[in-house]
C-alpha cells in the first residue's frame, strides 16, 4: 500500500527501476497483540540477516517502536506526531515468516531465543568471509567472553525449542568408543527429516587461526575442506547435520557453560564458535518454516563465508 504519513524517502533500485519504501501496517484488536506481531516481525527480520548489526551500530538491541493505540496516537498534536522510520530489505518477507512462526509457539520461543543470541553477540556475515577477514582474533575482554558463552547458549536453546537436540541418557549414551550410537543418530535423524531438514546437504563450520583447546577437546568431524580453505589461517569445511549438531551441543554443555564454573573456557571462545551455533540454528529454523534456500542472490555471499542462505525451496 502507499505511504500515508511523512515518513523520510527512500527506496532500492532493481536494474533500471526503483522500488520506493512502503509501510507495514499491522491490524488487531489490542495494543498487546499488536506489539507481539510487531516484536515476531522485527525478530524474523533478524532471522533473515543472521546479524543484529543495525541494533549493535544503534547502541542496544534491534526493536520495533512500542506500538500506539490510533485514538491514543490521534489525539496529539499532529506536529508532535514523529513516527520512528526503520526500513531494510526483506520486511515483507519477515512478515510471511513472523505470520508463520506465530501459528506454534514453540516456533514463536525458538525465534526470539536466536534473536536475543544475535542481539547478545553476532558478527555481520561479510566479516565472517575469509577475503574480508581470514582470522578475527580472540577478544581479551571479560564481557565479550562473557557474551560468547551467553550468546551459545540462548543459539542452542533455538533448537532445543525445535526439538532437534541430541537425546541421550547414562543407559543410552550418544558415542560408544568415541563412535555415534547408531540408535541415538538414527533416532535423531528421524526427528530431523520429519522437521524438513535435508540430510544430504553439508553443513559449514568455520575453523579460523591456529587448532585451538576445544579442537583437541573434541575434534569437528569435518568431511571435505571448504572451496575457500586455501591457508592454514582459514580451516573451514563440510560437516553432516547429526554431527554439527553434536558440535554445537558439545560447545554449549562443556565449553559455555561449563566456562561459567571454569574460567579458562571463558578465553578460548571465539566469534567463530558462536556464529557456527547461532547459523545452525538459523538453518534449522528456517528448514523448519520452509524458507530455507529463499533468497537465492545471497546464496554466493553467504557460502563463501561458510554460511548457506535461504534460497527458495526446488
């Protein structure tokens, strides 16, 4: 629809023509559910960019302005009317995936537990591409350490909301040997495919740097080297879905929270180890709605910093 207010122009061109800036409107019967739609959009929006870059640059999380009755908002002067202006790309698409989400509120949980992990801690993709940046250094900082093992943790709970962790017990445990239990794999990947997650497409951990203590902790079961892994700085490679999975629930039960009782742990997490859970998270999360592989432009971005994008579903 048109605009209906002044809000500042903009818009994107396409090849020779340009798309001017529209509005969102959001249309319920209370303030409350309005606010949560709007929260769900502007998580989604999240979702899409892998990042909360704008909300870190903007000093505090990304979120929406706090949404106000039209008799509330009608009965200001109308020069004191400021309408908070938030454009960047793919709103219309955040609204199908938040209109989605919000049928399951495990769904609803899942999105704003990965949302909080990017708004805690996450880099923007082009800085986890090795011709940007081969090798972000560790931080020395407390916090950022601090956010790390926070950031993992709450990119985890995204998927134990989605029910996709691995399920193992003292009587049933995952490795016998230091090898899968093939019932506890089997079971696991029963559950994977009835979410729609494709089995047969890899998944790409980033390896950055020297081998690190969690490396020799527990070793990332990589299968082939990444097309970009041309030094010994950028490590990267494909990894099966059951056993990122293993890598990621490693790096939450043993290295973020264990970190809390264990200082050490605390100073060998990396961006790296948080972008591999919060990504996963990411994939599964959107294999889960049915919009992974929606945006095929960015396909070629995202790959080469060891990121699928969401590309429209064959």
């Amino acid at each position: 629809m048109k605009q209906t207010t002044e809000f500042p122009w903009g818009g994107e061109y396409s090849t020779d023509k340009f798309y001017p800036y529209k509005e969102v409107i959001i249309s319920a019967r209370g303030q409350v559910t309005a606010q949560r739609a709007a929260t769900t959009i502007c998580n989604a929006r999240a979702l899409l960019q892998g990042s909360n870059l704008f909300g870190m640059l903007g000093g505090g999380p990304q979120r929406v302005a706090p949404v106000v009755p039209r008799s509330r908002a009608s009965s200001q002067p109308e020069s004191e009317e400021v309408p908070e202006f938030n454009a960047s790309q793919n709103i219309p698409l955040a609204c199908l995936i938040a209109a989605r989400v919000s049928r399951k509120l495990r769904l609803v949980y899942a999105l704003a537990r990965l949302a909080l992990s990017l708004e805690i801690m996450s880099a923007p993709t082009i800085d986890l591409d090795p011709t940007h940046s081969p090798n972000i250094r560790k931080s020395v900082f407390p916090e950022d350490q601090i956010r790390f093992a926070m950031a993992i943790t709450s990119a985890y709970s995204s998927i134990e909301e989605l029910g996709l962790t691995i399920r193992a017990s003292s009587q049933n445990p995952s490795r016998i040997n230091g090898a899968w239990n093939p019932v506890v794999r089997s079971e696991l990947e029963d559950r994977l495919k009835r979410a729609g997650v494709n089995l047969d497409e890899e998944f790409y951990w980033n390896l950055r740097g020297k081998q690190t203590r969690i490396e020799m902790k527990r070793k990332p079961e990589i299968t082939k080297v990444a097309p970009w892994a041309v030094t010994h700085i950028v490590r990267d490679g494909e990894m099966h879905i059951s056993n990122a999975l293993a890598q990621a629930s490693f790096l939450r039960s043993h290295i973020a929270a264990h970190s809390l009782e264990d200082k050490k742990w605390l100073k060998v997490l990396s961006i790296y180890d948080v972008s591999n859970v919060q990504f996963l998270a990411r994939r599964l999360l959107f294999e889960s709605l049915g919009y992974w592989r929606y945006l095929g432009t960015l396909h070629d971005l995202e790959k080469r910093s060891g990121r699928r994008s969401c590309e429209a579903p064959r």
